[in-house]
C-alpha cells in the first residue's frame, strides 16, 4: 500500500531529526541552527504522519496526483 511507504518516511524524517539533534550537540558553534532544522524536519514528519491518516480515514488507497506549481 502507497501509505505504507509514506509512513516509512516519517520514520525517516524522524531518524534524520534525531540525528542532527545529536550532531548538534558536537557542533556547539551551530546548535541553534541545527536544532531549528531538526524541529523543522520533525514538524513536517508530523504533518506527513497526518496528511496520512487524514487519507486512510476517507478510505482513500493512494494520495491523488498534485498540480504541477
């Protein structure tokens, strides 16, 4: 199943959060920083997580196509 997939990708956003967390803590000079982008990557985990479920709830099997921008 396609959501399958995406939840794997949250798990992922979720590791690489985790990461540079970890990262962050050896590179003192930068820490605020990493620390903004690893909360950012962790919040789009979460909206990823959501999109998600909000889909399986409406029973739909696959994420519709996106117009191109």
């Amino acid at each position: 199943m396609a959501f399958e997939a995406l939840l794997d990708e949250v798990d992922q956003l979720h590791n690489v959060s985790a990461r540079l967390e970890g990262l962050a803590e050896r590179h003192p000079p930068v820490l605020g920083a990493i620390l903004t982008i690893a909360g950012n990557v962790r919040s789009l985990a979460t909206v990823l997580a959501v999109l998600v479920a909000t889909k399986l709830a409406q029973g739909h099997d696959s994420v519709p196509p996106t117009k191109p921008v």
